[in-house]
C-alpha cells in the first residue's frame, strides 16, 4: 500500500497531472460559454430567420396517444450540434493562433547576448588559442 501511495504522489506531483486538471477546469468553464452563446444568442437568431422556431419545441411525434404522445426530441439534438461546431470552431481558431504565434517567435532573429557574454566569450577564444 505504501508503494502504491508513494507512485500516486510522484504521479500527481507531475507537472502533467496539473497541466491537464487545469485544461479540464478551463475546458469546462469554456464549454459553459459557448453553451450560453448558442443557445441564448445563435439559436433564438437562427429561430428567428427561420420563421420564429424554437429548437428545443422541435419534436417528432411516432406514436402514442395524443395526452401522452412519444417523440423524438431532435430540436436538442439540433443544439447539441449547434453546440459542438461553434465550440470545435473556436478550439479550431485558439490552435491557429498559438501556431501562428509560435511561427513567428520561431522565425524572429535570434536575440544578441549580453555585452558580458561577448566579452567572456572573446576572453576564452583568445586564451584557447594561447594556450593550445
């Protein structure tokens, strides 16, 4: 049993295990968002042009009687969709940016060192070759 508690805490103590319980935290909250902004902006818009449906009143009725009908709900299932293409969009624009951030820091002229270092660096070429 120590040797198992021992193994967990050098796994969480990982810098892994925080990265990803913060990307699960942040995922989370980011989901909230574009939930709200699809279904409280995109959705009663696109209701609206499209003759004033309700997504969620989408309903297909199959069968039963008409005070207890059983349907198929694909109005949620609509926005569920809505939900994963505006938030696999926006993961999509995230990633471009850090690309393309990482892209130019990659393609900046390297940085001169400090006025030390080139001094150092001379000092030590100058006493190799004296010496050797």
């Amino acid at each position: 049993m120590r040797a198992f508690l021992e193994e967990f805490k050098k796994f969480i103590s990982r810098g892994n295990a925080l990265d990803l319980a913060v990307g699960v935290v942040i995922g989370s909250a980011f989901g909230k968002i574009v939930t709200s902004f699809v279904a409280d902006l995109f959705t009663p818009v696109l209701g609206l042009m499209i003759g004033g449906v309700s997504f969620q009143n989408l309903v297909w009725k199959i069968g039963g009687s008409p005070e207890d009908p059983v349907t198929i709900n694909y109005g949620g299932f609509l926005q569920a969709v809505f939900d994963f293409v505006i938030i696999a969009f926006a993961i999509f624009l995230l990633v471009k940016a850090i690309n393309t951030l990482q892209r130019k820091e990659e393609e900046s002229p390297p940085t001169l060192p400090p006025p030390e270092v080139v001094l150092l660096t001379e000092i030590r070429d100058i006493l190799n070759r004296r010496f050797h």
